[in-house]
C-alpha cells in the first residue's frame, strides 16, 4: 500500500442524540439555475459538554500539534446533518466543518471498534462507486486486493487510515442536490476520539486548497454540476433562548435570519494551500479600544465551525483576559465589558453573554490560548461565540465572507430588536 498525506480537521462531540431520517427538517427552493437547501442540524447536549470539559476545543489545535493552554469551558460544539453517499442512496450524519476540505466516512470493511459503532459505507454496494487506487491515476473498478493508495489521518494521538473513492454524495435525506465527489473510507479508526462522537463522518466546506485535490471538494463540485443557485453556504448557531436547532443553507441565504446589512470581507492568503475561510483582523478590543495587538499588519481570523471558544496567541489571549478580568465567581458580570474583533470598517462585539459560561456561581470565559505555528498560523480562531452573534456567509463565487449580526430570541421568548442590538455591537469606524 502506498501512504498519501492529508489534512483534516475533526470536531470532538460526544453525548449526541441518535439521529433517524425524519430527525432533520429541511426546505426547498428551486431555479432555472440551481437549487437552495436549508437543513437543520443537531449539536452537542449540555450533559455531554460540561462532563468533557477537558478536551481540547479546536479541531485546528488537534491536527497541527498547536500547543494551547488548560481550558475549563466545554469541548467543541459541532454541527451535523445528513449526506446520502452511493445508489442507491447509503445516509450519514456529518459533521459539517469549515475548517477542512475532505469527506470521511467508516468503510464497511473496518473492523475497528471505533467503525463498528457507526453506519458504514458499503462500496460493493453502490453501482455508482469508482475506486481510485492512486491520486493520479483515474477512477474505475479494480480487482479485491489490488494495491492502492491509503491515507492516514492523524488526531491527536488517535489517527484514521483509509483508502479513496469517487461516489455520488447529496445533500440531506431527500434532496436532488448531489455531485460526484471523492472521499476518504476509513479502514481503521482509533477509538479515541473517533469511539466516542456519535456522527458517522465529517464533511470538509473549506476551500479548494483544503481537499487533497479538487476532486475531493463537494462544494466545488456542486458548483461544477450548477447545482446551486449560488455558489455559497451560510450557517445561522441557534441559542438554547431560541427553542430550534441550528441550521446550514446551501446555494443561498434567508433573510430572516439577518439583523443588520451584511459586512463582505475578502478571503486572506489563497495562494497558502490551507483552504481556511479566513479574513484580516485589524486587532482586537475591549468596549470598543483596541488593545494594539495586531501590529500594522494586522492578523489573520479563521471562521471555523470546528472550535467553541474563541482561541489565538497566548500574547493576545493573556492580554484580553487581563483587560476583560472575568471574576470565576460571577462577582464583575453584570460590569463586564463587551469584547470586540475590528473588521473591515467595524469592531464586531460580544458581549459577556456571548463569550462567558455562566452557571448557578461559576463564570468561565470562552477565550483559548492557542499557539498554532507557521505556516498555518498564528491565527485568532472565531469559534461558537462569534458565530452564535453574527450569522456566516461563506461565498465561493467572489471568495468573501459575509458578517450579518444574527437574530435570536431573548430569554423571554421575544425576537430582540435587532435594530437596537446592532448599534450596540457594531460600531463602525475609520
């Protein structure tokens, strides 16, 4: 066998609820030049976050051995839903990570205890699978035992080996938005962390440069079928205030879910092979001063779906604790500052709420010290906190990121006054 390297990043999410195919409520909207899809998407139980609360809590740290600091918040916080894979069609539940650009799935070859815990994917019985033996050759059948290629993935100190294949991969449990896409079957999974999340497999929405190669990206395959009506996603995090899930639409974005106009930033370092969604970050801020941690040249922000803190350099995270000086025992929150992240023309704000775990006497903020290392970072990593406040739109057609503040309800039941949140929030600068 022949060894192929490849990068991706997992989530660790333990305690999901079992997931059957009426499980995801999902809409429809249809063009003479492709569809939309909206799908809801289960995340994460309280129990499962706060038993676990010593995991890391950025897929991001897990794969590039970044070194990070002691973390007493929750693990991360995933989203998935379901993709059919084959014809016809075998479901999965997938975790959707925008920090990555691959498919993986449990073959059901595995005998791993990790794979045996999942669905596994059947190649022998799908009628449109092609397996390919070796990334630079093309895609066929090839006669049981013939030497191919195997991926190895590595997570920590658990890893997954698999073997690549081209099948057809759709959107939800009943949509017609598909593609052909390569993917990753696993062959072997560590039990750890693989053992202990209860999604099937993890689908990558990063960029291009992401994916072993372009075969392996579905969302620039989907592009290249002119299956969307846009090519873009968008991810609305839903609060527990808000009594529904979170939810992923494809090829489009609803109005509904936007509080303020849409702040379109350009995609930084394209050129990288890292496939991040992520923008320039001017600096940061407490109530709106910025702290001058950034330089002249600014950093780099990655929006990532796979982290649930907010996480960046030791210097900037040890900075920022100091300044917001959150007291464990609850005593400064009411007086506790908003936290801001200067963008484009704006300081993007949190306010405590957002960025600090609050329980019957304890406050635990949501801020990761993270020294992830050339070439990939530094980076400021915006996980659950950010993308809880302000609704994601990931564009491939113009290759920017758009920043809507998002609309949730208040621990009233009432929708919040978007108008009034905004102005609070957002503040818009030189």
């Amino acid at each position: 066998m022949r060894f192929a390297p490849a990068t991706c990043l997992l989530v660790l999410l333990l305690d999901f609820p079992q997931l059957s195919k009426g499980a995801m409520s999902r809409s429809f909207r249809a063009s003479s030049t492709g569809q939309s899809y909206t799908m809801k998407l289960r995340r994460s139980s309280e129990a499962g976050r706060v038993r676990h609360k010593r995991r890391p809590s950025s897929l991001l740290q897990v794969q590039v051995g970044a070194k990070a600091g002691p973390l007493v918040g929750p693990p991360p916080i995933d989203l998935y839903g379901v993709v059919r894979l084959g014809t016809p069609p075998q479901a999965f539940t997938v975790a959707f990570d925008t920090g990555s650009g691959n498919l993986l799935v449990a073959s059901k070859a595995c005998t791993s205890t990790a794979c045996l815990t999942h669905r596994a994917y059947d190649s022998a019985g799908s009628a449109s699978q092609k397996t390919l033996a070796f990334m630079d050759q093309i895609p066929g059948r090839i006669t049981e035992g013939a030497d191919r290629d195997t991926v190895a993935i590595h997570f920590g100190t658990g890893e997954a080996k698999g073997v690549l294949d081209i099948d057809r991969v759709c959107i939800g449990v009943d949509s017609d938005i598909c593609a052909d896409t390569a993917f990753v079957e696993a062959l072997e999974m560590s039990a750890e962390p693989f053992g202990l999340v209860t999604f099937d497999g993890i689908l990558g929405l990063g960029l291009p440069a992401g994916s072993l190669d372009k075969r392996f990206n579905f969302m620039g395959n989907l592009a290249e079928h002119k299956a969307l009506k846009n090519d873009r996603f968008a991810i609305w995090m839903a609060k527990p205030e808000d009594g529904e899930d979170s939810e992923i639409t494809f090829g489009a974005f609803p109005q509904n879910r936007l509080g303020s106009n849409i702040i379109w930033m350009k995609v930084e370092k394209l050129q990288d092979g890292q496939g991040l969604w992520q923008v320039k970050l001017k600096d940061v801020a407490v109530n709106d001063v910025k702290l001058g941690s950034c330089g002249e040249k600014g950093c780099q922000a990655v929006f990532d779906t796979g982290t649930s803190v907010i996480a960046g350099p030791t210097s900037i995270i040890n900075t920022l604790l100091l300044e917001l000086n959150v007291a464990a025992d609850c005593s400064n929150y009411l007086t506790l500052p908003r936290l801001g992240f200067a963008m484009d023309h704006y300081v993007l704000n949190l306010d405590p709420v957002d960025y600090v775990k609050k329980t019957s006497d304890t406050c635990i903020h949501q801020l990761l010290a993270l020294d992830i290392p050339p070439p990939k970072g530094p980076l400021v990593l915006l996980g659950d906190p950010f993308l809880r406040r302000y609704y994601t739109i990931y564009d491939r057609d113009s290759i920017k990121l758009g920043v809507s503040l998002a609309i949730h309800k208040t621990e009233l039941g009432d929708t919040e006054d978007s108008t009034v949140v905004a102005k609070r929030l957002m503040t818009k600068t030189s």
